[in-house]
C-alpha cells in the first residue's frame, strides 16, 4: 500500500486521520505488542476507529492491505520501518508535517494496547518513546529547500525508525524456556 492508496482510505473511511496517522498508529499498535489474530483484528480496529461501531467491508478490506503493509517491517528478514509519508519530490515541509503525524499515531497506536504483566521498559526504550513524543510536535517552516534540511531529515526518520524496532523488541513476550533443557538441569 503507499501513500496515495493510504490517503484514499482515510477519506473514503477515517477523515479525521491523515495517511500518517494512520499507518503510525498500526506500527505503534505492533510495537507495544498487538498481535493480528484472525477474526478478532476486525473487532479490535472497529473499536480503536469506530467505537465499536461495525466498519464497512471496503474500509475492513483496505485496513488489511495496510496492516500487512505494516506488519511486513517486523519480520525478520525486514526490519525496517516504511515511513508512510508523501514521495521524496513533494516539499519538505509537507513531508515533515507527515511524518510528525505519524509519530503522533504512533503514539496513539502505542496507548491503546494494555500494559502486560506490568512489564516496565529499559532506559534506552523509554528514551526512544519520548524521541518520538518529540518529534510528534514537529513544526516545520522553511524558506528555501536546503541540502542540509534534507540531510537532517533524512536522519530523524532513520532514529524513529530506529526507535519503533527498539520499542517492538522490548514489548516482545519473554522466551518459554525449552522444556527439554529444563529436564536437564538438576
């Protein structure tokens, strides 16, 4: 799904949500541990976007094109984040303000899903939250396009990257300890 498709679902279905937005809060959804299970993911975005309200068919259809899309950057043969954001030849300014959007639903994503087993987050977790907090309140002007600008750019979306694989790998269940490795120590 990219950027355009994402655009069309949000103002056919979730107006008051930006492409961004929306695709960060499914990555913040997936970084604090919110597993898709079949049959109940339905229920779960109907309540976190309609509350609670049944979605339509075509919004339910294009909500799976784009949690797949997601989904992908946590695999590990990818583990990289795709910034859902307009294309590279847009201004930066508006590629700034998207990406701000999509740290702020990430954050939203990030909330929704319920603290298991009060499992607290290390120093270096907590500081990657708070980076995206920050970056959340983006606002950005610029005059004239700048080498510098883009290159500065460029490296707060590899941090947020950065810090959305650091918060999934924090909030992934601990290990079940291999049964047979057990019966071996005595």
């Amino acid at each position: 799904m990219n950027y355009t498709q994402a655009s069309e679902l949000c103002q056919d279905f979730f107006p008051d949500l930006t492409p961004s937005e929306l695709a960060g809060m499914i990555h913040g959804l997936f970084g604090h541990g919110f597993v898709i299970e079949s049959g109940r993911w339905q229920q779960h975005m109907s309540e976190f976007l309609a509350s609670g309200e049944p979605l339509p068919e075509p919004a339910l259809e294009g909500l799976e094109q784009l949690i797949a899309f997601c989904q992908k950057d946590y695999q590990a043969d990818s583990f990289s984040i795709d910034l859902m954001k307009p294309e590279d030849d847009l201004p930066l300014e508006q590629r700034a303000k998207a990406v701000g959007e999509w740290c702020q639903g990430y954050l939203t994503g990030y909330g929704l899903v319920p603290q298991k087993d009060d499992k607290k987050l290390e120093d270096e977790s907590k500081e990657a939250l708070e980076d995206i907090g920050e970056i959340a309140k983006i606002d950005f002007e610029m005059s004239e396009p700048d080498e510098e600008m883009e290159k500065a750019f460029m490296t707060v979306c590899e941090h947020i990257k950065m810090s959305a694989l650091l918060l999934f790998q924090a909030n992934q269940p601990e290990p079940m300890p291999d049964p047979e490795q057990q019966q071996q120590i005595h």
